[in-house]
C-alpha cells in the first residue's frame, strides 16, 4: 500500500502549537498519567487547560457556562475544534492530514475543547472551526483527554514517518 506523506513530512521542523481546554479537573491516575505521557513525547507543544463551574446550575444554564468558560480559555487566533458526537470522524492518517490543513490554514495553533457532561452549547458549536468526534460510542471525559493526546502523538509520527504508527 502506497501511503501520500501528509506536508508536515516534507517540513519535519514544523512546530505546532496545541491546545485541550476541557471542562473538569483531572485527578492523578491513568488518564492523567497517559495525557502526561503522549504530551512528554510529543515535540509539538501541547497545553492542557482544565476549567471547571462549580455553582449548580440547571443543565441549559451549566452548558451554556461551560461555553464562555472555554472560549474564554482559547488561545486568540486558534483554529478551534470542538469534540462532539455529531463531528467528522477520521482514521489516524485522515487526522494527521486533517491536522495539518487545521494548523497551516492561517499557521495557527489548532485549539480542542471537550465540554462537560451535557456537551456544547450553541455558542461553541458556533464558534468552531470544525467538530470532531472520536467515533459513535460515549467516552468518559477524561479518557477522551487521554485518547486525543495519544491522537496527536499518532498524528505527529504519521507525519514524519517515526514507526509509532504502524498501521
């Protein structure tokens, strides 16, 4: 099988700035060890920014307020994607090429939010750039953190050949 190099192959230099900003703490365990993990590997910089209401809210109100404190929390310019069950899914090679498109389109840092348990509201729908789901089942929070960390890492190796990703 012939496989096209995605253009950050041709620039292994490329830096990419990266950003999850996600509604919740984590606490130590797995998941965080993980997201520590694939952030540790990744020569891209990746920040992870947690947010967090903890007023009790009726569920339209705490959706709604999940939103502006995530888009409050986007880096300026940022390309923005928004985690969500009705986004695009991809394979890995679709995402590291898609990834690029993201980041060279205005050579922006590429920003991922993960809202709460009740997902976006409106204004983040609106205000993104792309909604992109990781695939038709439900996922605790935190372990799609973990998941979209190991995503990007996978993205990067695609990129540049690195034998990571081996499918």
């Amino acid at each position: 099988m012939t496989t096209r190099p995605t253009r950050l192959a041709r620039r292994p230099d490329r830096q990419m700035n990266l950003t999850i900003i996600a509604v919740g703490r984590a606490r130590s365990g797995p998941e965080q060890d993980l997201i520590k993990e694939y952030s540790k590997r990744l020569p891209w910089r990746l920040d992870v920014i947690e947010v967090e209401e903890k007023r009790k809210l009726d569920s339209v109100s705490l959706q709604r307020r999940e939103g502006e404190l995530l888009l409050a929390k986007t880096p300026d310019r940022a390309f923005l994607v928004a985690m969500d069950e009705r986004g695009k899914s991809y394979d890995s090679r679709q995402f590291a090429a898609q990834l690029t498109e993201w980041s060279d389109a205005g050579a922006r840092p590429v920003a991922f939010v993960i809202g709460g348990a009740d997902g976006h509201g409106d204004a983040v729908r609106e205000r993104s750039n792309a909604l992109l789901s990781l695939g038709k089942l439900t996922w605790p929070h935190m372990l799609a953190r973990a998941m979209l960390a190991e995503q990007l890492y996978r993205a990067w190796s695609i990129s540049t050949g690195h034998p990571y990703h081996r499918g």
